[in-house]
C-alpha cells in the first residue's frame, strides 16, 4: 500500500565514466533521501533518463533500491512505453521485482485519442495488484488525462494518485471540486510546488529533491505544518535552483547540481551530452549561488 502523501524524488540513474550503472552513487544519493525523510522514490521516469535505459537496467535499479530502502518507503518504477503489450510485461516485472507502486504515462510517440488513452491505462491497471499513479504531462509528452478520463478510470481501484504536471495550478482545484480525495494529486512541476501544495496536494513528485533533499522536505513539512511564512522564505530562496526543473536539458542541470553538492555525477547517456562552455558556466553560477546562500535548516 502507498499512501501518495509526501515528497517523491525521481531519481536520476547514476552512470560511471564507462556508461556503465553507477550503483555506489546511486545509494549516497538514496541514502541522503532516506535521512531527509522522504516518502517514496520513483525511478527511471523522465529525470531518470528512461528513454536510454534498457529492461534490464530498469529492474536492476528497482531491485537495488527495493534491497537498500528496506522496506522503509515504496520503490514506485515509471512505464513509459509504445506499446499495450510491453507496459503489460514491464507491469508484471516490476511487481516481481519489488515495486511497490507504477507511475505511468500515456502511450508514447503515438497520440492516443480519449477512448485509447483510457484503454490502455485501465488495461494495465487490470493487470496488475500494484497501486498506480498517473503522470498527466501534456506540455511535454502531449497528451492530456482530462477530467473525463479520470472519470472513466476511477472504478480502478489501484488507479490511486496523479502526478499532476499540466502547468495549471487550476487543475489541481478542479481534481478536487470533481473527485474529492478519491485521487491523491502530487505535484510534477517544481516550480509550482508551494501554489499547488497549497491549494490541496498531497505531495511532490521533485527533481530538485535530488540536490537539495533536506530543502525540499523542509518546505513541504512547513506548508502542512500552516508555517507558511517560513517556507515561503525558503521557496523564494530555492525557485532559482527549482527552475532548472523546466528546461529540457533538466537532467544534465540536475545532475550538474547533484554534482556540485557531492550527490552525484555530470556523466549523463547519449544522445544527451554533458555541458560545455558558457551554457555549463550560466548553470554553475545559479547553482553555487544557490548552495552559498543556502538556509540552515
């Protein structure tokens, strides 16, 4: 069971100089998750570099971090695939793998219409006794779960949260008026994080939590706490560094980050490169001015 409440980090993979998994990286950077407090972990979605992994290396990195978190928070694995066929395998590897929990995307490179986004969500949701979450993204991935979809995925029972990342703070209300608490909505947007965790979210699906865990947790526990003044002031402090969240080259930034913090690497998987010249020298500023004015926390 996951309850969808609390801050979720999608991990970036950690890869050596060789291209090769990174496990040892991987686990400091969990570890340092684990002592923030945080109250799951997503892996291999978007920040996770899904597109370049193999099977293989997906459900290595399940079964790693199922092994190191110990039972302690769920280990939710991301499905991001073409096919019907495929997400149905992935699904049913996953749940022997020692997920806990699927985070999903509608179908990729194909634009699904209502009836076959639905489809296939409910036909993987019927498959499965994992709890899912559904990841609605239509500025990136272009498809938009509307309302009425949920309204048809609601009798799945295991269809449990959304990761709302539609760029409308709105949507959240709107998820609420129509639904209740019958989803639990997480934020996908880091820029957006305090408005919608404000507004009724439950959570926040980070990136920037890779980085920066203890912040990140800090501000989510002072919004639920009603200490609104002081995580406001931590938030305008960390929107700088959150806005690198919203730039399609948001893994290399944040495994920039990761790297200059000692969470992480700058070795990313091709075609994406690592960054050069002044792109590399414009990111490093906002980050090492981020962590000198950093709050004590």
């Amino acid at each position: 069971m996951i309850h969808w409440h609390g801050v979720f980090p999608a991990l970036t993979t950690k890869f050596t100089s060789d291209d090769k998994l990174d496990f040892p990286l991987f686990e400091m950077n969990l570890q340092a998750q684990l002592s923030a407090g945080v109250q799951g972990v997503i892996l291999g979605g978007t920040l996770g570099e899904s597109s370049v992994l193999s099977n293989e290396e997906k459900f290595s990195l399940v079964k790693f971090a199922v092994e190191k978190v110990a039972g302690a928070i769920p280990a939710v694995m991301n499905i991001a695939e073409g096919s019907t066929r495929e997400a149905l395998k992935l699904a049913a590897e996953a749940e022997q793998s020692g997920a806990k929990g699927l985070m999903m995307l509608p179908p990729m490179r194909y634009k699904s219409d209502h009836r076959e986004t639905v489809t296939y969500f409910k036909t993987v949701a019927k498959a499965t006794k994992l709890p899912i979450m559904i990841y609605n993204n239509p500025v990136d991935y272009k498809i938009e779960v509307t309302l009425e979809m949920f309204d048809e995925l609601a009798e799945c029972e295991n269809i449990q949260a959304i990761k709302e990342s539609t760029r409308d703070v709105s949507n959240v209300t709107r998820l609420i008026n129509r639904f209740g608490e019958r989803y639990k909505i997480l934020c996908g947007v880091d820029t957006l994080a305090l408005e919608e965790l404000v507004l009724g979210a439950h959570g926040w699906v980070g990136g920037l939590v890779c980085a920066f865990p203890k912040e990140t947790m800090a501000v989510f526990n002072l919004i639920k706490a009603g200490k609104m003044e002081e995580a406001v002031k931590i938030y305008r402090w960390f929107l700088p560094l959150l806005e690198l969240d919203i730039h399609p080259k948001l893994v290399q930034y944040i495994k920039l980050a990761e790297a200059e913090v000692g969470l992480g690497s700058e070795f990313v998987r091709a075609p994406r490169l690592t960054l050069i010249g002044e792109e590399r020298e414009r990111i490093l500023k906002v980050i090492r001015k981020g962590i000198e004015a950093r709050p004590a926390i």
